[in-house]
C-alpha cells in the first residue's frame, strides 16, 4: 500500500521539538522544525 507524497510548509508556528520524516519540506518549515530542536528527514 502506498501513500501520496506529503510535503510540510512553514504556515503557523512549532514550539515542540518534533522529528518528522515526509518526502519533502519547505525552507521555512525546515528550519521552524530545526529551530525548536526538531529534526527534519527527507524520505524516497
């Protein structure tokens, strides 16, 4: 079973640090995600 594709955009704001793998990130989510001690992982 596959799912589509999901990519995070930098709409809002984060203040938990979250480690969250999708296929694709904007530049600013990755760094909201990094900045509150997140990691942001790209998966094929």
């Amino acid at each position: 079973q596959k799912s589509e594709p999901i990519k995070i955009l930098g709409d809002g704001e984060i203040d938990a640090a979250l480690d969250v793998q999708v296929h694709a990130f904007s530049d600013s989510a990755r760094e909201k995600i990094e900045e509150a001690g997140g990691t942001a992982s790209v998966i094929e």
